[in-house]
C-alpha cells in the first residue's frame, strides 16, 4: 500500500491548513458570515473547480481512488475528482474552520431511498450534519441540496445563486502543490509501484 512520505505528507498538511486559513479569511473580508451563505459559496467553488488544481471537477464514487491511509480524504478533492466521502469530508472540513457547528453523518441508502444512521464501516453515502442557532439542516455538496430538519421530516432548502469577488481567487497555490502530490502518487498507482521508500533526506 502507498503511504505519503514524511516530506510530501507535511506538504500537503501545510498547505491544507493554509487552504482553510485562507478560505475562512477570505469569507470573512466579504463579510460573508451566515452558515448557509458560506455554503452556498463553497458549493459553487466547488462545482465550478476551483478548489481543485486543474480548474474542474468529476464526481465519481466508481474511480480508482488512491488509498493514502496518511492523507485527509478531503484533500482527494483537489486532484479534480471525489466521490461524496472525499466532497462532504472537504466541506465539514471548511465548515469547522468557519466556526460553525457541524459533523459527518453516514448513512446507508436503502432501494427506497431511506436513509439509515449506520457505522462509518457499513455505509454507502456520507453527507454534513450542521447546527444553526436552533435549525439543524442536513448537507450534501456531492448531490447539491439542502435540507432543514423539521422534526422527523426534511425539508428542502433552496441555496442562494452568488457571485462573489471571492471566486477569483481560487484555485489559490495551496491547492495547486496538493494537486501535484496527488498527481505524482496516481501516477505511482498507475505503474503498478505500491511502495515507496523514506529515507527522510
């Protein structure tokens, strides 16, 4: 199995501390504060690729993920494709930066579309939990909705359409060296090399 080197895995730590850092300073000189405009922000950055280092983004849960038991699984986001576990991870990562109270739910979709709480080793789709004053929504940037949890029910939210001056800034260079590592490991993966050494020099 492929591990990070100590020296690539303390590149892309930096840079996704300085990513968040960043993002969350960015949101606040535009006075963007409420939870739901921060999201909708992040979702468009999102969908439109800028939070990865080629400029776009596929979401896919068949691709041939690289398994870096040393890496964040939000930073996968950055190499351009992510399956709802890397993208929802990524966005509580961004979430909990901001301040906001929220957490990962994983669940287990049934033929029905139900949705069952389960263990993180037994479920198949993983979405954003956020609490908001007195409101708890539910969120999923990988299908692109919301919803408020109204009792047992759920009710959708409609996000707001923003174009903001923020959207010019990405994808900043934090983004960019992550993708680069992460390209250099697929093409590791893609050779068939699942193991390399670390002579930390």
């Amino acid at each position: 199995m492929l591990y990070l080197t100590e020296n690539d895995e303390l590149i892309i730590n930096n840079c996704y501390r300085n990513f968040l850092q960043s993002l969350k300073e960015n949101l606040q000189s535009n006075c963007i504060k409420e939870s739901l405009d921060c999201y909708a922000i992040i979702v468009k950055l999102l969908n439109e690729g800028r939070f990865s280092f080629n400029g776009e983004l596929k979401y896919s849960a068949l691709f041939n993920y690289l398994d870096l038991p040393n890496m964040a699984e939000g930073m996968q986001v950055m190499y351009g494709i992510g399956c709802c576990r890397h993208i929802n991870l990524l966005v509580n990562d961004i979430m909990k930066t901001l301040g906001f109270n929220s957490n990962l739910l994983y669940v287990k979709t049934g033929e029905t579309d139900t949705w069952h709480k389960v263990p993180p080793s037994t479920a198949n789709h993983v979405v954003v939990t956020l609490n908001d004053d007195n409101d708890r929504y539910l969120l999923d940037a990988y299908n692109n909705f919301i919803f408020k949890i109204v009792g047992s029910d759920l009710d959708p939210v409609n996000l707001e359409n923003c174009d903001n001056p923020l959207m010019t800034k990405y994808p900043d260079d934090n983004v960019k060296k992550i993708g680069l590592v992460l390209e250099k490991y697929y093409k590791l993966q893609e050779l068939g090399i699942d193991h390399i050494y670390d002579y930390g020099y």
